[in-house]
C-alpha cells in the first residue's frame, strides 16, 4: 500500500482540530475564477470541499476545478454523487483524480434535479452514498472495482468519508443510514449545518453511545448568516434543516446583522469544539465565502497547523 | 271507508298526512289557510355559500305530494269546531266561512296545528321595541326568498327602508322569562338567527355582527353551534342579555355588563334583531276540552289516555317547540306509530 | 395493474393530421378502463368532442369510436378489423402496448396514442393511483419489507434514506412519501429491522430495461 | 350452508333496543367480517367463537357508544357519575364545556346529578360551571329547580377556570376568586365510536367528516345512513345524537316496523350491469352514494340492488365501460332551443313555487339527480344544437343523493376544460346549484341567461 498523502487526513490523524469549507466551481470555463477564490482562502483552512453540481446547477466538473485549486496549494476534497453518474462513470472519476493528486472524497447520493434548472433530465443513482463509499473503500483497500475485477495498476489513494444530518427525523432510520455508512468503511463525515445545539447535543451522544465517534471523524457543520431572512428561508425551505426561533429571534434583536452572524458561528464553534468526538467544523457560507477567514480568526482557530 | 283526519297543513300535519296515505291510507287533512305550508311556508332558503342544514330543501316535495295523493282530500280555509265520539272513531265538526259541516268516519284524529310565535302576539312587541330599526328574525324571510345572490351573484337587498352597516342579534325574546309567560327554552331560535347572520356575512363581509346569547344552544341534528365557528366568521359573541336599550338618532345603544371586567359597557348598532320564542298555539283550550288532551304549565299539549286507545295523536310544535328536522321525524314516527296500532286493533 | 391517464385533447389534437377523413377512436377494456383512462366511457366522449370540434371548424371528419376487451391480445383486435381498415386513422386508448400491438397487426395504418401509460400501481382512492412497481425484473421487496425502495423511493436508493427525507416526506414533493420512511415502518412492524442493515451491493439492473428489450418464455410451452 | 340461515327482523351492531314485537340479533361490531344483501334481506358474516356464521336480517342498526375523552385527569366522567349521597363534606363540582360546548345530554345529566345530591344532602356545596346551558326535554325545570336549590352556577367563559392534574379547580372572575377542591365531574368529549372505519367498509358507506357514519346531508336526518335500512343511532350517528337519543331510538323502531310490512323500489326503472361489459373496476361500487352496488360472485360482474338504489344514477355516467344502463333512459334530443337539465329535488320545486314558469320556452329535461349527467351527453347536446346547456343541481348538503352535487360539478369542470382547449366556448356550458326556495333567484337568472343566449 502506498504512503498517504492525504493532509486532511494526516490532520485527523493527529487530533487536531480541522477546518474544513466549501466552494463551488463556476458555471462556466474560467480557471481565474476559482483562483481568486482560493487567494482568500489559503492558511485559512486545512482543506476545501468542492461541489458536484450542486442542487442539480450544472458547473465545472468537481475534478477539473479541484486540480485547479491544488495547484493553487490548497488540500481539496471533491464532491462525488450518485445523480448523474453510474458506477462505470463515478470508479472511472475517482481512478482519474487520484491520479491526479486529488486525495479527499465526499460521497453523497446528490439532490434530486427537481431542484435544478433540468428538472426533465433522466437521473441515475444506479450508486448511492453506501456504495460509492464503498467503491472507494474497495478501489483503494483491496485494489477491486465494485464488479470484483482487480485494477490492473497502483489502485488510487483515496481519503473518504460522507455527509449525515443530526437532525433529519426520525432519528433511528437516519441512524441505521449512518451506520451503514460507516460499516461500508466512511473516514469522516460533514454535518448538515448547525442551530438547534441541543439536538446536535443528543445526537453526539448517540453516536458516542454507539461508539461510532471512534470509528470515523466528525466534523460539525457551520453556516454563518447575515439576516433574518436568510435564517427563515432555510427554516422553511431547506429540507431537514432545523433553525430554532430563538436563533431567529436573537438575529432579529441584533442591530448589526453581519456582526451577529459572524458571533452566532463562533458561538457554535465553540460549544462543539467541547464536544467529546468532534473532531473539527465545516464552514459552508452560502454566497459569504468572504467571511470564512474572519470566522476562522474569531473563533481562534487560526493559525492553522502545518502538517 | 274510514278516514284518519289530520287538522293543520303545515310540515308536521304534512309529513304525517303523506307517510299515512302512502301507506294506503284515506286521510282528511284540514287546514285553516287557503294553502299549505304554515308557519313556514314562504320561508327562504338560508345557504350562505354553502348549505346551513336549515332543512327548508325537505318540505316543499311533502307539500307536492300532499298535493298530489289521491288518498288525501284537504279542506281548505276550514277549522275544526268539535269532535263527537262515535261507536267506531268520531265524527268531526267543522266550520268553513259561515258553513258547519260533519266529518264522519274518522278512525284516527292527528291534531298538528302548530304553535304561535311570539312575534305574532300583542304582548310580544311592547314599546320600547317600536322603531324601525328593530326587526324580528323572521322579518327577514321575505328579503331572502326575494334574494337574487346565488345564482345571479347580487347582494341580499335589505327592505327596510334603509342600509344598516350592523346588525346585532338579541337571543331569547320570548323565552325563558317568566314576564314574557315563557320560562322555557325554544331551543331553535340560535340555530334560526345564526343562519341568518350567516347570510348576512356572506352578502355583507364588511358588515358588524353581533350575537348576544343567555346560553347558545344546539342547531339541530346536524349542526353544532360554537364560539369558534362564529369567530371564524367574525360574528362577535356576547355571553349575556342587555340590559338597557338607548334610542339614539344615528344609531341603537345596548348597555350591558362585561361580566369579565365586571363592568358595564355599550354597544352601538343600526340594526337590532330580535329572536322569537315559539309559543303555545292559540286554539289549544279548544283542544283540550274537544279531544280530551292536557295543556302543561307552558300551554303546551299532551295526551291523557294512550293515543292507541284515544285514536288522538299529536304531531309538530302543538307538543312543544321544534325545527324543522325533528318536527319532520316525529311526526313520522307518530304516523308509524298509528299504522302499527291500526295494524296491531285489526289483528284483534 | 397498468395505470394510463387520458392525453390533453389539445395534445391530441395536435397529433391528428389535418386533412383527416375519418378516425377511429378505440378504447381498451382492461387497465385502462380500470383506471378511467381509455375505456367506452372515455373513447365515447372523446369522439362527441372531437365530432363537436370538427363541425365547428366545418370539416368533415367521420369520427367513430369503439372498444375493445385487451387490445394487446390478437383475438380481441380481429373482431375490429374491417373497422381499423375503413379508418384513415385510429387513435388507440390504450397503454402503450396496446396501440403497438396495433400498429404491429395493421402495418399500413396510422396509430396513434390517446393515452399516456404512467406506471404499475395500485387504486388508492377512487380515481386516485399510486406507483408500486417498476418493472425491474428483479423483484427484492423479501429484503425491504414489502416495501420497493426502486418504485417508492424517488431516487430508488437501497441503503436508506437520503437527506432529504424529512416528516417523512420526500424531498422531491410534500405530496410523495418517503418510500423509506414507509420501509422503516413495516420493517419495525414486522421485526425485521436487522435486515435492513445489511449490505445490498448496488442492484442488478441487468434485467431491467438496461439489460436490453426484454422479452421472455415460459419453457412449459416450448420445446428446445 | 345458505337454507339453514337463521332470518332475523333486525340486526344491531353493537347494542341492542328494548322491543318485544322484533326478532333480533346482536353482533359485536368486532366479530362482523361482511354485509351482503339490501333491506328486507341483509346477510351478515361474523365471527362467533372459532366459526364464521351468518344471519339473515331485514333491517341493521348500528348503535354504538360515543368514546369519551376526558379533557383532565382525576375527575369522574359526568356520563359515568353516580350521586354519591352519603353525608359529604366536601363540595361536588360539575364542569361542562371546558373545552368545547357540551352537547345538551350533558347538561341534562350534570343538572340531574346536582339536584339529586341536592335534594339528599341541602348542605352539601354543589357548584356547576358552565359556558352554555343546553336544552332539551325538561332541563329548563331542572335547571330552574336546581337554581331554587342554591346549585351554584358559574359561567366560566366570562372568568378563567384552571383544573389542574391533581383535581384541583381555581375560578377567578372580577370580584369572585374561588380555590376548590372536592368531588370533581366533568363533561367529556364525545368522540365517534371505535371502529367505525370498518364498518364503513363492510357496509360500504361514506363516513362524515368527524368520523361519525353519518355525513352531514339533510336527507339523512334523523338517523339514516344513506344506505337504505341501515340506520345509526349514538356513537356512530353523530356529535349530538344523545341530545334526541330517545326520538331517534323512536324513529328507527318504527322505520325498522314499517320497512317490515314491504319496501317497493323507488322508480319503476331497471338499471341492469351488462356483465359481458363489465370489468369489475368496482368504480360505481366505491362512488355509489347508497351502497347500493355488490358484485355477483357467480358472473363476476358488478350488480345493482333494486331495493337499496335511489336512482341517481351516477354509476350509470361514471361507468368506465358504459357496462350500466337504464330502461327509462331518454333517447329523445330536445329540439334546437335553450336546454336546461335540472334536479327533481330542487330546481323543479323552484320551478312550481315561481308565480311565472322560470322555464318557458325552454327544453327542461328533469333528473332523479344531476350526476346522471354523462360527459359525452354535454358534448353531443352541444353538438347537435346551436344552443347552449344549462344544468342545475341542488347544494352541496341538500342533495338527496350525498354527493350529485359535486359529481356534476366535477364532469361540467372537466368538460369545460376540454372545451377551452380546443378554442371552443367553455361558456357554452353551465352549471349553477340551489335550493329549491330559490325561485325569485332562479327567475332572474334565467331572465338573464336567456338574454344571454338569444344574443
């Protein structure tokens, strides 16, 4: 087996406390746009997630945009989902991008097109979030393709892990999900993004309950906000998102929205950050990416480490 | 051939008059009027939008089929006088105009004549209730059979000489008090008025209604009256009976007590309705003495001997009051009721 | 049982030559009559409106309209012939196989389709159809506790509910269930939970329609 | 096994009624499996012991009791309290309408049991809070008497009453503030009885929208089911259904007394299912307002039971496979003139009560109900006249047949569509409801939709 050279996971590894964010690529050809993009984030954070068409937007392949951004010296992880790939397609991909240096994957089973602006596209999930995780886990550890056939070359390197949100009901089916993930052989999950503290409270505790903290990295998801509005709509539109009134209530009473936002994020850092089993925070600002070093600043989470 | 006699065209002499005569039977149906229909027979439909369940849909095709029975003679514009015990059944006297007749051959006697409302007593509107802008409930019966609002999509037009922006429904007129000889609930007159504001509601959605209840009772078999249902409609609710009525010229003054605040407080509207308790008929002395029948301490009447052996049965509002939904059913019951004994006699 | 829903009469009108002579609307008298989509019923009033469309544009078109029991069964469709071939064209109501069968038996003659076939399902309520089955040709409901995670799951997944499952609601509508919040429940009603847990692999879909245009025998009526 | 069946004039689900003069059986509505038949002849399966049996009854009457729902805990039910006359001393407490308005059979109870330990005990505290004081039989005396008995009555609407879990009730209202503790009764809420979502089935009837078996149709009043000789009487009838308990008990005896002596069927018209046609979809079965429709095992064909048919007609024009028809059906076409389909229930006594005939000069074709209107009808009415169609049905809760009403609406709504989308005039179509003391309305219509058409 060949040395890792996963960052992020070397990180893990080592208990620190990882920062993680996000950014998606354009819709469009310019490599420019993620450069400067990546100008903003570097020594920020110890690696970036980069989407796969998300909500079913079509953009620049995650791969390509990846590459793009590794040269530019981050750690990145590419999104991989199920909606618009086989699994002839996706173990192709993944064989691609550890060729090319790209280590870190994020598998998930993707939003359904209805979200889109191709609501009329035929979709695929012949793989979902299990499998493709376990596609990698097999590609990597036991050098085989999900159809049993050996690779015929150095099998990929791949660090891989997948997404669970704390709050989806019921609890239990959403936790027989996780559990499959996790016995499929997924290193570290991102959370959905996080309000409601005292369901993620309970949620941990299951999870350590069940052991499954020591069994994979957990990285709580965080969302900072800048307005009333914003919290509302994903109250009420966002599928398995739980916003709390009294989240909505305290950005109400604030004067300076962009300040509250920004202190409600490092608030949430902190409380998880002592949570026994989390092993760092995903920042996915949605059309704030500005704001993730200020955050990463104020939650005293910068410098980051070197590895 | 014998003939059962019902005396009263209305719903409940109507009902049972149909059911008999369906079942074969020869029926003398007698009524005072130059038509059928009694107290309700010009009544108007009360939908609002929608169906209020106050069962005026059932009563026009038992009037059509009395019509139409070839077992059933009516007598019109004709009163019943006095009643002889034969052997067999009775012979009825009746009068017409300056005419007596006799009525022989009557097996079965069903007295279905209905009550009185209280509107239509002297007693019933004293002084302070003389102003044109205070109308009885059933005032309004006229303005909704003439409406044109279901179909031709115009307003209720109020004929009362002017355009009231509120309107105000004052309960228990004519009921429970003792003052008014009536210590009785009607029990149907909530259900009556609120169909009508209901009415109201639909045709006038900026209008202000108020309802003022001693105690709101049930509409009927099918409906349930609550403080929610008139919430949602916007129909104000007040849990007491005014005080003190004020005349104004612009407008009518309600004093009553806000028992919550424990004071008193003042309500202002254009319109008062007023509710009409259901009174006993007035020919029930007569009853009493020509068929043997009890009136109880409210004027109403009852049987002393068992109908089965009497052959006199009573059927509708002459027993106490009723809608339209229960007059209808008892009064098939009773019809029923006297079949199975005429059977039960003719099996002996 | 397969499950159509009448087309828009202006898609249907659309797909009607103009200088149509006459046409020949035959409704079919299994699925779809059952579900109130191409039975007489539908065949009939779809012909009183088109003849009401014809004589208001002042064309004369021969409009006729008859039913047959299973118009995907040869025997059925004989008794009609003479009808089919006195047409210019015949608007079929049935599901897709029917007005192929059709169009299989009369070569020269223009079918069309009156009916969209939308799926295998069940009656829910009258007049009200819910999808069950895909047809997949690999039925796995022993592993899902009768419930089909590929027919009632809007994204067919097998190792659980995505994300987007929530009240148990799909995230694609309020109106879907989440087929595997429906899963989870009977498994838990029916102690079967465990099974849930384990490990599918991603389906076979060979015998599906990605194994290629599927057609079989029953070896009891062959011989090699 | 049929010839040995025992034959009954009545079957109650659930409890029976006190009558010497009708045979009998009872059936607990947890061991009845079927319902075949129509009035005068039902056969009923259930379950007895290890056995599926059957009986033959002329008449079914369900008769079940409410479920109670208690709004507080620790309190005695006032449906279920005994008067406890032993020399209390702490005071009875009665609440009605805590949540919702009681019905009037609760107050008739709640006032009973006051003037009982009254009039045994004077000294005794009774208090009684109440929103409303409902009526009927006699519970103005009662309430009269229980008042001259120094009953303490207390409306709590108009002050805030509070029962905690352990019982104990606090009332505050301007000046009067009272802490209470005592014997505490309260109304409850009446709920429709249990598994009465069953019985729907097996007797294939629509429930109201409470849950109760009855809906809310006039036409039903007092205890009918829609399905003729089923009757409902308590917990499967309705909210307030013990507000008449003992007219309705009365009612349904003699109804159940009548139907004995011979039921003719409604009109004199046969609807027949053609069972070469029919594809056993069981649609008409499931929109038959008057479960009147059952399969013939034998033809394995869908059947129309003669007695229990109230002729509306909707199976006929909702037929996937036109498989039912009607000897009576009318065949002729009225001539090019205005046309008008209306409902015998309601536009046609309209039409009798107008002092003018609202429909001179018109085509009036007259129906038992207008779901008997077929889509392909509409279109060849508008086919082969230059006119247009009006059609009038009854409102909604007023039609005889449950759900005319709205089937027609349904078949009109969709004919309109299609109409729209092929650039013909969707207003070439009408359809309007009312009752039939709508004449006046009806009149002015017509005035103007003839205006309307002549133009």
């Amino acid at each position: 087996m060949a040395e890792y050279t996963s960052k992020l996971e070397q990180l893990l590894e080592e208990g620190e406390f990882v920062v993680c964010s996000e950014m998606g690529p354009p819709i469009g050809a310019d490599p420019e746009f993620i450069r400067e993009k990546c100008d903003d984030l570097k020594g920020y954070v110890d690696a970036v997630n980069i989407t796969d068409n998300q909500t079913a937007i079509i953009r620049m392949s995650s791969i390509a945009a990846a590459k793009i951004a590794m040269e530019e010296g981050l750690e990145m992880i590419i999104q991989v989902t199920g909606r618009d790939r086989n699994r002839i397609g996706i173990q192709s991909d993944l064989l691609g991008a550890s060729a090319l240096g790209l280590r870190n994957v994020l598998c998930l089973t993707g939003d359904h097109q209805c979200f889109g602006n191709d609501e009329d596209a035929k979709n695929v999930f012949d793989l979902d979030s299990v499998s493709i995780i376990k596609a990698c886990q097999q590609m990597t550890e036991e050098g085989k393709l999900i159809n049993g056939n050996e690779l015929k070359t150095e099998p990929p390197e791949l660090y891989y892990g997948g997404a669970h949100n704390p709050f989806a009901d019921p609890f239990e089916m959403h936790m027989m999900k996780l559990e499959k993930k996790i016995e499929a052989g997924m290193k570290f999950i991102q959370t959905q993004c996080i309000y409601n503290l005292e369901k993620f409270d309970y949620w941990m505790e299951e999870v350590r309950k069940r052991g499954l903290h020591e069994k994979c990295h957990i990285m709580a998801g965080i969302l900072p906000t800048r307005s009333v509005k914003a919290l509302k709509m994903m109250k009420k539109f966002v599928a398995g998102m739980d916003v709390p009134d009294y989240t909505i209530e305290r950005m109400e009473a604030a004067d300076d929205k962009k300040a509250e936002g920004v202190q409600m994020a490092v608030d949430i850092i902190n409380h998880v950050k002592e949570i026994e089993g989390v092993r760092g925070v995903h920042l996915m600002p949605v059309a704030w990416e500005e704001i993730t070093p200020v955050v990463v600043e104020k939650a005293n989470l910068y410098p980051r480490p070197e590895v | 051939m014998s003939r059962i006699a019902v005396i009263g065209g209305g719903i409940a002499g109507c009902t049972a008059a149909a059911e008999l005569a369906a079942a074969g039977q020869q029926v003398l149906l007698i009524e005072k009027e130059d038509s059928l229909g009694g107290n309700i027979k010009n009544y108007g439909c009360k939908a609002d939008s929608l169906c209020t369940r106050c069962n005026l849909c059932l009563v026009d095709s038992v009037f059509n089929q009395v019509h139409q029975e070839e077992n059933i003679e009516v007598l019109f514009d004709t009163t019943v006088i006095d009643c002889l015990k034969e052997d067999e059944g009775f012979t009825l006297i009746t009068s017409s105009g300056e005419l007596e007749e006799q009525q022989p051959d009557i097996s079965e006697v069903i007295l279905a004549t209905g009550h009185t409302r209280w509107s239509e007593l002297e007693t019933g509107t004293p002084e302070i209730f003389r102003d044109e802008r205070i109308i009885w409930a059933s005032d309004f019966e006229d303005m909704l059979e003439g409406r044109q609002d279901q179909l031709t999509g115009q307003n209720l037009k109020f004929d009362l000489g002017f355009e009231p922006e509120s309107a105000v429904f004052l309960q228990c007129n004519g009921s429970r008090s003792l003052q008014e000889k009536a210590r009785y609930c009607s029990k149907v007159c909530c259900g009556y008025n609120y169909r009508i504001a209901r009415v109201l509601r639909n045709n006038f959605p900026e209008m202000d209604l108020s309802m003022f209840f001693i105690d709101m009772q049930e509409a009927g078999f099918l409906v349930n009256l609550s403080r929610e249902d008139l919430k949602e409609r916007e129909i104000d609710y007040y849990n007491c009976k005014p005080l003190r009525l004020e005349k104004e010229k612009d407008s009518l003054i309600l004093h009553y007590e806000d028992q919550q605040r424990g004071k008193m407080a003042t309500l202002e509207t254009d319109l008062l309705v007023l509710s009409e308790g259901i009174h006993p008929g007035s020919n029930h002395e007569r009853w009493a003495r020509i068929f043997n029948l009890q009136e109880n301490e409210d004027g109403f009447l009852r049987t002393i001997w068992s109908p089965a052996e009497s052959g006199i049965y009573l059927a509708g509002t002459i027993t106490s009051p009723g809608d339209i939904a229960t007059t209808m059913a008892e009064s098939k019951t009773v019809a029923y009721k006297l079949l199975e004994n005429k059977l039960s006699k003719a099996k002996v | 049982m397969i499950v159509g829903k009448l087309k828009d009469v202006a898609e249907i009108k659309e797909m009607l030559p103009e200088d149509i002579e006459s046409l020949l609307i035959i409704g079919c008298g299994t699925c779809v009559s059952v579900s109130l989509a191409g039975g007489e019923r539908e065949a009939n009033s779809l012909r009183d409106l088109l003849e009401l469309y014809y004589s208001s544009q002042g064309q004369d078109v021969r409009v006729n309209a008859t039913t047959i029991k299973r118009q995907c069964d040869d025997e059925f469709i004989e008794t009609e012939e003479l009808s089919i071939e006195g047409h210019d064209v015949v608007l079929s109501l049935a599901c897709g196989v029917g007005v192929q069968h059709l169009g299989i038996k009369h070569p020269e003659k223009i079918i069309l389709p009156g009916v969209n076939t939308t799926f295998y399902g069940r009656n829910a309520d009258v007049g009200e159809w819910e999808e069950m089955c895909l047809g997949c040709g690999d039925c796995i409901l022993d592993d899902f506790a009768g419930v089909c995670p590929v027919a009632r799951c809007s994204k067919s997944l097998i190792h659980g509910p995505c994300g987007g499952s929530q009240d148990g609601k799909c995230e694609v509508d309020d109106e879907i269930d989440c087929g595997w919040e429906l899963i989870y429940n009977r498994a838990e009603d029916t102690g079967q939970l465990d099974r849930l847990l384990e490990y599918e692999g991603p389906k076979d879909w060979s015998t599906y329609r990605d194994g290629g245009v599927r057609s079989h025998k029953n070896p009891e009526f062959f011989s090699e | 096994m049929s010839g040995s069946i025992e034959q009954y004039d009545v079957a109650y689900i659930g409890q029976a009624l006190p009558d010497d003069e009708l045979s009998q059986v009872t059936i607990p509505v947890s061991a009845l499996t079927e319902c075949r038949g129509e009035i005068g002849d039902f056969t009923l399966s259930f379950q007895a012991e290890d056995d599926l049996k059957q009986v033959r009854a002329s008449n079914i009457v369900i008769n079940l009791k409410h479920q109670e729902e208690l709004p507080v805990d620790c309190c005695t039910s006032l449906l279920e309290a005994e008067a406890n006359l032993a020399e209390e001393e702490e005071p009875l407490i009665i609440v009605q309408d805590y949540q919702d308005l009681s019905a009037a059979a609760l107050s008739k109870e709640g006032l009973e049991l006051a003037l009982e330990v009254k009039e045994s005990n004077p000294a005794r505290e009774v208090y009684y809070f109440y929103q409303a004081m409902r009526f009927m039989d006699n519970n103005d005396e009662l309430y009269e008497k229980a008042r001259e008995k120094e009953v303490i009555f207390l409306k709590h609407d108009l002050g805030d009453l509070e029962i905690t879990d352990k019982g104990k009730v606090s009332y505050q209202r301007e000046d009067i503030k009272l802490e209470l503790t005592g014997e505490l009764t309260v109304a409850p809420e009446l709920k429709p009885a249990a598994k009465l979502d069953k019985l729907a089935r097996i007797f294939n009837i629509t429930r109201g929208p409470e849950g109760y078996l009855q809906v809310d149709n006039i036409y039903l009043q007092p205890t009918l089911s829609g399905k003729r000789g089923v009757y409902l009487l308590a917990g499967a009838r309705g909210p307030n259904s013990l507000t008449y308990e003992q007219e309705e008990i009365q009612y349904t005896l003699q109804e159940v007394k009548r139907n004995l002596t011979g039921v003719e069927e409604i009109d004199e018209e046969e609807r027949t299912v053609d069972d070469q046609k029919c594809v056993v979809c069981y649609t008409c079965y499931r929109l038959c307002p008057h479960g009147a429709i059952q399969r013939d095992e034998e033809l394995n064909s869908m059947k129309i039971m003669p007695l229990a048919c109230q002729a509306c007609n909707l199976c006929i024009s909702r037929c996937p496979m036109g498989a039912i028809s009607r000897s009576g059906e009318d065949e002729q076409q009225p001539k090019d003139e205005r046309q008008v389909i209306i409902c015998e229930n309601s536009a046609a006594l309209a039409r009798e009560k107008a002092e003018t005939d609202p429909f001179a000069d018109t085509v009036v074709t007259e129906v038992p109900c207008v779901s008997t209107v077929k889509k392909e009808e509409i279109y060849q009415r508008l086919a082969n006249h230059k006119s247009d169609l009006l059609i009038l049905g009854c409102i909604s809760e007023s039609c005889k047949h449950l759900t005319g009403h709205d089937r027609c609406e349904q078949v009109v709504n969709t004919a309109k569509e299609d109409l729209e989308k092929l650039d013909l005039d969707p207003d070439r179509v009408n359809y309007h409801r009312l009752s039939p003391r709508m004449a006046t309305d009806l009149s002015a219509y017509l005035a103007d939709w003839k205006g309307e058409v002549l133009q």
